[in-house]
C-alpha cells in the first residue's frame, strides 16, 4: 500500500506531489525508508527531473532548496535512468510508458 501511494503521488504532477513525498522521507528514521527509496526516487525524478539517487539525506537537502522555485512540468522528462524507468515501468506498467514518457511534450 505505501509503494501504491507513493507512486500515485508520483503520478499526480504537482508541486503539492513533491511536497507530501517528501514529508513521507522526513517523517520516520532512515532504516524504515530505506525500503522504499526506489519508488521515492521514481516519483521524485518524474515529477521534477531532478535525480538525486537513492539517498535520503541528499533528496531532503535538496529539496529544502529548491522548494520556493520548485516548478513542476506539465509532462514528466523524457529520459529516465534505467532504475527508475524499472520502477515505474514495474508499476504503471509499459502501455503508460508509452503514452506518457515516449510522446515528449505537449506542443504549446
């Protein structure tokens, strides 16, 4: 449930998507993230197109930066590392691979 969760949240492109996946980093000890950090990473690399790897420490730092300028776009980046393409493939399954990652972004 809390992998569905976070790659919901990962799903849903807004600025208040960072902010509550971030908020789950932050709201217990590291060992008990740790497990998840795979699809933390995902969502957060979709959402934003920042990757930051899978530490913790260097995600909330990063955040605690960029948030006042945090603009989300409105198509998630068109190449991903093989690991997170692995993890939201393994979730959303490749038909959403193809519709949304592969088109590129809407024209204007």
């Amino acid at each position: 449930m809390v992998v569905a969760r976070i790659l919901g949240l990962g799903n849903i492109r807004a600025k208040a998507s960072v902010d509550e996946l971030i908020r789950m980093m932050r709201s217990t000890a590291p060992a008990r993230v740790a497990p998840f950090m795979p699809e933390l990473r995902a969502s957060l690399v979709v959402l934003t197109g920042v990757d930051k790897g899978g530490d913790q420490e260097l995600w909330v730092n990063w955040y605690g930066d960029a948030k006042e300028k945090l603009e989300i776009a409105p198509e998630p980046p068109g190449q991903l590392p093989r690991e997170v393409r692995q993890s939201w493939m393994a979730f959303w399954g490749p038909e959403l691979m193809k519709t949304k990652l592969k088109r590129g972004p809407k024209p204007k």
